[in-house]
C-alpha cells in the first residue's frame, strides 16, 4: 500500500537526522552548567534539580538503547552462497527469501536503509509459526507486538489501520497466525520498495562480482 510506503520513506529520511537533535540538545546541556543557569528560573545555582532530571533522562535513553541492541538477533547461520543461488536471487523476490544467505544479504542492505525491522519482524513471525505450545506463542506474540506493532517501540514496522485492527483482535486469542496479514503486507512492502534498490546495490553487486571472479579462477 502506498500509505505504508510513504512511512517507510519517512522513517528513513528521520533515521538519518536522528542524531543531529541530540547533538544539539548535549550543546545545549553543556552551555547551561558552563554557567550554571537554571533552565527553568535562569537564576545563578550550584545544583540545579533539572540538570539532574535531564542527566537521569539521558541515561534512561542510552540504557533504552543498549537493551535494543542486545534484543537484536544476529544474523542466520548459513554456508557461503553460491553463484547460482546469488543469481537466482534477481529472478525473483520469493527466492532471494527462500535461503538464509539471501535473507542475510537483504538484512544488510536493508539495515543501511534502517529499515531493517521489516526482517526482523518477517522472521519472527516466521519463528511464531513453528511454535505448537500455548504459554510459548503468548509469549513470543506478545514480545512480536511490543517489539514490531506498538507505536512506542522504536523498531515498529509500517502497517495500515485495518491490519493493525485484525492483530489487536487476534491478541486476545494469540494463534501462531496471529500476525499472518501483516507478515505479508511487510513481505509486499520488501518486495515492492526495498527490493529493487538491493539488486542495485554496491552489496549486492559487489557480491556477484566477487563470487563470478572465483568462478573464473576455479
């Protein structure tokens, strides 16, 4: 859907400025206790209480930051592709999906593009499915929706209305279907928009040129 593309352009263009506020607000920080002038009451004071607020709200944040970190998952173990596999992935989309050594090379592309929870999110819903014990599919859809659905998460994926009106629905009987229509409006939204620009890419390209100068040399 075009809605959910337009989000995902925006969420890139947003990703690459995140840093630039914080910057801006460290400047800003470290002005205020260089003349140790309340933010609030400008007045001239020693300790001032929001300094100490905005220092415990930095280290919430860098802490919020750490724990995303270590929640990422690292990338599918997979032997080295070959030739034909990395070719076979510009026949289609689907294919590229099918092996883990595509999924891993697309997961690079998208992370440059900080779009990489659409993967993320895709494999667990794909891990979801393999499930057969109840307390464990709570469990994981409950962690899928804090993790890819909720608007405070920062790793949200893009979804319509009317998908995200069937999964607040489905969690209040969660299924290892739970999350099936927008498992596959994020594979549409891959295949659609991030796709093409991968086998453009130098990851890609550098790849084939790679493993087509080991062919000739074999």
């Amino acid at each position: 859907p075009m809605g959910s593309e337009r989000m995902e352009m925006r969420k890139r263009q947003m990703s690459t400025t995140q840093e630039t506020p914080g910057a801006a607000q460290a400047q800003h920080s470290a002005g205020n206790r260089g003349s140790n002038a309340c933010c609030f009451c400008w007045c001239c004071c020693c300790s001032c209480s929001c300094l100490t607020v905005r220092n415990q709200d930095e280290e919430r944040t860098r802490t919020s930051h750490e724990l995303q970190a270590e929640s990422i998952p690292n990338c599918e173990e997979s032997p080295a592709p070959t030739l034909e596999e990395v070719n076979a992935w510009a026949q289609s989309f689907d294919k590229l999906m099918l092996t883990p050594a595509g999924r891993n090379a697309f997961r690079e592309f998208l992370r440059t593009e900080f779009s990489e929870e659409n993967m993320l999110f895709w494999m667990a819903c794909e891990e979801l499915k393999q499930e057969s014990n109840k307390s464990v599919i709570e469990e994981k859809a409950r962690l899928i929706y804090e993790d890819y659905i909720s608007i405070l998460s920062p790793k949200e994926v893009s979804l319509d209305s009317r998908v995200r009106e069937v999964i607040n629905r489905n969690m209040l009987e969660p299924s290892q279907h739970t999350f099936d229509d927008a498992q596959l409006q994020i594979y549409t939204l891959m295949h659609r928009d991030s796709y093409p620009r991968f086998m453009n890419s130098a990851i890609y390209k550098d790849l084939l040129r790679s493993l087509s100068e080991k062919s000739i040399e074999a």
